[in-house]
C-alpha cells in the first residue's frame, strides 16, 4: 500500500527522482528487515491518566502496537519516570512500582503481540516470535531510595537501565537541569550504585545528568554506559542536557552509545531561543499582573500567548544530522536513537510524529550514504551489543 502511494506520487509530483522513490522504497522494506530499538518512549503518560488498550491505532500520543508494526518497532523501551519531586515526599519507589505494574498489565492484555524482556537474547527471540518487546528504563534513580538493596529489587521487576537522575539533583548525582551544584558530580551513594547496577547487569544511563556527573561515571563504570536520549550539544550551544563534542567522544571510548533524541528543542537552537522568548514573555505578563504561575489565569494565558506564538517544529532531517555528526565524533558503532516519543508534548520534528515514522529517519540516512549494515547498527544494533556487554560482565558476580 506505503509503495502504491509513493508511485501515486511520483506520478503527481514528476519532480520526484526515481532515485528518491528507491530510496524511500527501500528504507520501508529495512525498517520490516532489522530490529528497532528506541531507548526512551514515555508510554506512562497516557497509562497514568487512564489504562488504555495500546493494541489498536490511536489518535492519542506518539505510540501504539498498530503504529509500531507499521514502523518496524520492534523493542521500544518504556520510561518508568519518577518526578524529581517524589524524593522528597518518600513516594519514589511505590510510584515506580505502579508504573511496572502497568506494563505488566499492557502485556497481560496483548500476551501474543508484546512481551517484557530481560535480557538481548529475549530481544531477538520475541523478534522471531512476532511480538513487540517492552523493556524497561527507569528514568530518575530516585525509586532507589538510599538503599542498594532497591537496585536488586528494581532488576527482579525487569529495569535493564537506569537513568540516574532528572530535572533536579537527587541523591545519586547531579542533573543538567539544576542550576546549583549538590555534590559536584556523583554523591558518595551514587558511586556505589554504578558499581551495583554493573555487577547486577543493568546499563548505567547518562542522560540528565550533569557535565561532572558524566565524568564521574566514566571514571568508575566497568563497562559502557548509554545515553539514552541526548542530543548533540554542538546544535545547542549552552544546553548541558545535550552532550558536547568531548563527551561524545569520551563515551566511544567508554564502549557506549549516545541515542539521539527527537525534540524539536534538542535539535535546533533557533527553536531553543525561540521558546525562552515566549516563555520570558509569558513569567514577565504574569508577574505584571500579580499572579502565580499556577493561577488558572496565569495557564490560560499561557495557553493562549503559546498556541499564537508557535515555535516551529525541527525536521527529520535534523535528527539525521545529530546522528551523522556523532558518528563523525564517536564512530559507526557509538550511535542509536531515543525519541522520547509520548515525553515532548508538540516538538516532534516534521517527518518524526509518531512510531510508524522511522522509515523516514532511515530514508534520510540512506540519502547521507549509510549503508544497511551501518543503518541497522544505529537503529538497534549499538545498542543491543552495549546491553550484551553489560550482561556479561555482571555474570561474574552471579
């Protein structure tokens, strides 16, 4: 049908080569032909508000079964995300719980069609059965809770990576996105859950964390660790959420993968100055007139100064560029993909606004000269050697 509808339009448009109607043709038939990991779908956000069936396509968020086949998903990781708030109200852990509870459920539901693995070897034989994987990435290690013995438990539930902090420092390390510095890097607790999740066989994700985190991490890790969804910094100057050139590099040399994040905000920096203007408009109208910033008239006016100042979107043939320029950086075997579809509200990039999307990021690559082998190491195989890296080495602590 995809390729009936790409001749409608070669016929419509002549302008299109038939180069380009190979080239789109082809990446269609390498999205079905190897296995899709993405490191960071943020499923929870619609699992919380309600327990929908995932199963059938959905005008609802980025990700649903129907729309992952029609993509080629095949292994999309599910967020358990704690807020950074939690940590201080002691509600971290029980609120993880609930959201492995609802994969869990989401499985139960689709027994045929999904599968949560714990392992690369259930990656690949869920692939040959047909079913969608759901592997599990904690994003926040604050469910820990001070106690390592929370890091055993979590692996028991199915987290095969921990993202070890968020939008706050906590009690690991410190984040990119808090403006004060806590430990200056990993605490003395947080040393020691990279040491535990290496023996256990969880990946260590360096996503969120700060620049000094990062380095922490490389110094004590003893096997490679993951960003799971980060940009390159080199297209957002500033922005410490994204990695820099040296970071990139140093985590090739770690053994690691960055996987390249879709937000429109991760990709350009025009789209980055563009939201601090509106959002520096909208906190100046709200102090003027006295209110708080969670006042319903205050959100209403957001609401409103937001939908009548659009941003733009980012194109997907800027994630492209993010991938080519790591690969420059770190080589061919150092780079994967983490949307962080159902997590970025409307900053999808045009060409990337929902799971059913990838052959168009695989078409852009194609059009760059990457090769299937070097297509099907970006879109899974990175990856999935990283994870077996890992699970090897915490063998010798079984």
């Amino acid at each position: 049908m995809k390729w009936l509808l790409l001749l409608l339009l070669t016929i419509i448009n002549p302008e299109i080569s038939m180069e380009d109607k190979m080239l789109r043709k082809k990446a269609v038939e390498l999205a079905k032909k190897i296995i899709i990991v993405d490191t960071h779908i943020d499923l929870h956000y619609r699992l919380i508000s309600k327990r929908d069936d995932i199963a059938d396509r959905s005008d609802e968020g980025n990700f649903d079964l129907a729309r992952a086949v029609e993509g080629g998903l095949n292994a999309p990781f599910i967020s358990i995300f704690t807020s950074a708030r939690y940590e201080a109200e002691g509600i971290s852990k029980s609120k993880a719980d609930e959201l492995i509870d609802f994969v869990e459920y989401v499985v139960k539901t689709d027994p045929d069609k999904t599968a949560i693995p714990k392992s690369v070897n259930d990656i690949y034989h869920n692939f040959a059965m047909g079913k969608i994987s759901l592997p599990l990435g904690m994003e926040n290690g604050s469910p820990i809770e001070s106690d390592l013995k929370n890091i055993d438990y979590f692996y028991d539930r199915g987290i095969r990576y921990i993202t070890l902090t968020h939008g706050s420092n906590n009690h690991i390390g410190d984040s990119s996105y808090d403006d004060e510095e806590k430990w200056g890097g990993l605490s003395p607790f947080g040393k020691e859950v990279v040491k535990r999740m290496n023996e256990l066989g969880i990946m260590v994700d360096i996503s969120h964390v700060s620049d000094k985190t990062f380095w922490d991490v490389l110094k004590i890790t003893k096997v490679p660790v993951i960003a799971s969804h980060s940009s390159c910094r080199e297209f957002t100057p500033g922005f410490e959420r994204n990695m820099s050139d040296g970071m990139i590099k140093a985590l090739a040399e770690n053994g690691g993968t960055i996987q390249i994040t879709f937000g429109s905000s991760f990709l350009r920096k025009d789209i980055r100055d563009k939201i601090k203007a509106r959002n520096d408009n909208i906190t100046y109208y709200v102090r003027e007139h006295g209110w708080m910033m969670n006042d319903d008239k205050a959100r209403e006016y957001s609401r409103k100064y937001r939908n009548e100042n659009p941003v733009g979107y980012a194109d997907v043939s800027d994630v492209a560029k993010h991938i080519d320029h790591a690969v420059k950086i770190a080589g061919i075997d150092h780079v994967g993909i983490g949307s962080d579809f159902d997590g970025v509200g409307d900053s999808l990039p045009t060409g990337l606004k929902d799971v059913s999307q990838y052959p168009n990021l695989i078409y852009e690559l194609l059009k760059l000269g990457y090769s299937e082998e070097e297509i099907e190491k970006i879109m899974s195989g990175n990856l999935l050697r990283v994870w077996r890296e890992v699970e090897e080495y915490a063998k010798k602590f079984k």
